[in-house]
C-alpha cells in the first residue's frame, strides 16, 4: 500500500515557509554556538591542512575525527570553500577559533546544506551541527521507499551510514524490509513470503550499492592499513554509558535508580562513601562509570538489550504491510537502539521523531503516541541552549510547534488524542521548565549542586519516551497478535 501523499497545491505555502526558516537562522548567526561549532572547525583544519593518513590519528584537539570517512571527504570539500573566509579557521593548532569570518562560514554553510532537508519535506538549528542536511538525506531515503524506487533508497541510506555512523541504529529496519519487500518479489495469498520468488539478481544490486559505497568511503583507509584507527574512532566505548548530560532514556533512570540508593545508604550508615566510586557522572566529564549499588552496565549489555527491543520489527517479515510497515518498524528500531543503547546522544531522539511524523497523520493512535514523544523530545533537547539569551527563542519555537502539532492532529481525527494522565504529564514539562531555569538559579544549591536542572529534565523526560515507546511497542504486539489471528 501507499501512504497518503499530499496534492501539488496543498505545498504552496511550503516555500514561504523554508524561507522563513531560513531567515530566521541567518538572524541567528551571531548567537550562541556549542562545543559542536569547535568540533565542526577543527574537522576542517585536519582534512584541510594534514595527509588523508593522518586524519584519523590527528589528537592536538580533544575533538578529534570520530565520523565515517565519506563525512570526512564532505568536511575536506568544505574547507576548501572556508579558506576563502578566514584561513586561520582551517589551522589545527588555533584551538577554540571563533573570529567573525569563521562563524560566518560555519552558520551558513549549514544553513546552505539544509537544502537538502527542505528538499526531503517537499518530497514525501541554532545548535551547530549538520543535521539539517543529514536528516534530509534520511527522508530523501525513506521517500524513495514509500515510491517503491528501492535502489535509490538503499543508495541514500547506504550514503547516509557513510556520513554518520548514528544511522546504524535503522540499519536494521532497512535491512528486513528490502531483503523481505526487494528481494522476495511475491507473497502467498495470506501475505506470508513466497519462498520461490526470492531474486538473487535483486540481492546482488543491493549488495553491490553498499560495497560500492563502502569501498569509495573507507578504501584509501583500507589501503593505508588503517581500519582499525578508524573503527577505534568511531566506536569509543571507553567513553560510558551515558553523556554528561544523559540522554532520556532507560540508562538514566537506572542511573538515577543507583545515585538514590547510594545516597540513602549513605544517609542510613548502610555504605561507607569512601569506598563509592568517586567518578561522577553528571560532573560535565564523558568518561567511564561504575555504578555504586546496582550492577555497572557494559557495552555488550545495552547490545543485548537494543536487540531485544527491536525484535517486534520482525513482524514486518510475517506481514510487511508496506510502507506504513516500513515506517513503524523504522520507527521502533530508531527508539529501541535510543532507550538501550551505548552512550546514546540526546539528539538521536529526533531520529524516531521524524519519520513518526508521517504516521502520525495515518492513525489515531499514531498520532497520541507522537504528540507524547515528540513534546518530550524535543523538550528533552532544551538543555543543549542553556544560555538565558536563547531561553525566549526555545521556548517560543517550542510552542509553535506543539501548538501547531495538537491543533492540526486534533483537527484531522476529530477529539481528543490524549488521556488525562497523559496531558498532566505534558503539563508537567511547564513546571519543569520554571523550575529548572527560574527557581533553581536563585536556589543556594546552584553553586553546591548545579547539575541537579539537568538531572531533573533528564529523569522527568525519560518517563515520557520510555511510556511512548512502551506504547509504540504494544501497539505493534497487538497488530501482529490481530495478524495471526486472522490467518487463524
């Protein structure tokens, strides 16, 4: 089946819009920037300024190279255009480099590489990175898919894993429905797969566009006998389990679970705290973590537990349901790898945020979940703007698109999509807010204990992805339940 695609005319207000946006970032331009901005110029000076064999042992900054080569070979393109703004920019020991010509560059070369995404939503940030142009190539992807011009769409996906290695958490969801929907070209008259049609044609393409692009990425690296250096860069387990800030999700409710206990044992004479781990992990540091009363978590583990999460999406063996199956299992694999996976970034939640917003508009029930996940989510994000200067802007960006979200959803299916349990829940982000950002800064424990806004977001939203996931996955349960049922 195809989803629902919109008419010509209906996009007429959306290049007026993609302006807007892009007015609005250029506005910007002088506003606050994160460590990302130095991470981004630093990538430049490397590419632009050392041999490509030197690229991924490069250590002057603690930034060093950590993304795929393909996005590599992207930052060198790049910098090569950025000399001709300030060439100071592009050398690797001016560390922390932000003259007027260099921020210049980087807002506008992202704003410019966001073509891409305003492109992709045709076609169905102030914090400085590329995602813009990365998610763009996501839906591109997803877009070819629901077209049924599958090449294409591994294409981009296989381009996409290439840039930014993040993307292996869909790899999954893309991997079963092509080798189901692509490779096998008939079901039986009850929907399951039709052995005999399997195409080895078909999986040679496949595997030819992945290799390909593979060997283009990583071979000069291959060549240089330097896997190894960049897998090692790619993969830094010795980072922890979580961010400075954590992401919201199951680890920092255990997290959370475990400071609780050992403070309680502490204050009963239960624990001596000479003997806890004195690493913390709201302490602003990414490093390793033992966990005092409950076990310490490994990488292998939140393996076992991401693979666990999205064995559901297995459902779109049985019944591939076209592209909406596509698009949930996506979905699923996207929120199972961000609740369970190792030192998961608060920004991968958008990964699953936008592709649900294309079901959303398809099912009632869709549409609560995402009205769950994507106001927790995106509010999850707000610690990444923390200075009081873009307070005003998130908030009101914030509220446009919540607003803009429930009134249209409500609209389309006609009520209300959301018990009251959950919009008390939502309610409670406000309270959150005026807490972190106004009450607490004129507490006496600012200066004692300042990572306690931080933890109070992290802790409050991941109750609200972890039900919207919980949901997400009974729902898909219940639909494959129905399925064999029927078949029954």
């Amino acid at each position: 089946s195809v989803m629902a695609t919109p008419r010509a005319d209906d996009w007429s207000w959306f290049p007026a819009l993609a302006l807007g946006v892009s007015f609005l970032k250029c506005i910007l331009i002088n506003a606050y920037h994160s460590t990302d901005f130095e991470v981004h110029r630093n990538w430049l000076a490397i590419t632009h300024s050392l041999p490509v064999s030197k690229w991924y042992h490069e250590n002057t900054s603690e930034w060093t190279l950590d993304y795929p080569p393909l996005f590599a070979w992207f930052e060198y393109s790049l910098s090569h255009v950025a000399q001709h703004f300030d060439k100071e920019m592009l050398v690797v020991q001016n560390l922390i480099y932000t003259s007027p010509a260099t921020i210049l560059f980087q807002r506008l070369s992202v704003i410019v590489t966001d073509i891409v995404f305003i492109y992709a939503c045709f076609h169905p940030d102030i914090h400085f990175q590329y995602n813009g142009f990365l998610f763009g190539i996501l839906l591109l992807s997803v877009a070819r898919h629901l077209q049924g011009r599958h090449l294409e769409g591994a294409l981009l996906f296989t381009v996409l894993l290439n840039l930014k290695h993040i993307y292996l958490y869909i790899a999954p969801a893309y991997g079963i429905f092509l080798l189901r929907s692509y490779c096998f070209t008939k079901d039986n008259t009850d929907g399951s797969v039709r052995w005999s049609s399997f195409s080895p044609v078909r999986l040679v393409a496949l595997g030819s566009i992945v290799i390909s692009v593979g060997a283009l990425s990583f071979g000069p690296f291959i060549a240089m006998g330097q896997l190894p250096q960049v897998l090692s860069r790619l993969f830094p387990f010795k980072r922890g389990l979580c961010h400075a800030y954590w992401a919201p999700n199951v680890w920092a409710l255990y997290n959370m679970v475990d400071k609780a206990l050992s403070v309680l044992g502490v204050r009963l004479k239960l624990l001596d705290v000479a003997k806890l781990p004195k690493a913390s992990m709201t302490g602003g540091l990414v490093q390793e973590f033992q966990h005092s009363i409950l076990p310490s978590v490994s990488p292998s583990i939140t393996l076992i537990c991401t693979l666990l999460s999205i064995m559901v999406m297995l459902s779109i063996w049985c019944r591939p349901r076209g592209a909406r199956g596509f698009l949930r299992c996506l979905v699923v694999c996207a929120l199972g790898s961000f609740m369970f996976g190792w030192h998961v970034h608060e920004k991968a939640i958008l990964m699953a945020i936008l592709p649900f917003s294309i079901l959303a508009v398809e099912s009632r029930e869709d549409a609560g979940i995402f009205l769950m996940l994507t106001t927790t989510g995106h509010y999850s994000l707000f610690p990444l703007l923390f200075t009081a200067a873009e307070l005003p802007i998130k908030v009101l960006l914030m509220l446009l698109f919540t607003l803009y979200s429930f009134t249209s959803l409500k609209k389309l299916f006609r009520g209300s999509l959301l018990n009251p349990l959950e919009t008390t829940y939502l309610l409670g982000l406000v309270a959150v807010e005026i807490l972190c950002e106004v009450v607490y800064p004129l507490s006496p424990w600012q200066h004692t204990l300042p990572f306690v806004p931080l933890l109070v977001t992290s802790v409050y939203c991941s109750l609200g992805v972890s039900y919207s996931f919980i949901r997400l996955y009974v729902s898909l349960l219940r639909q494959h339940g129905t399925d064999k049922h029927k078949q029954l």
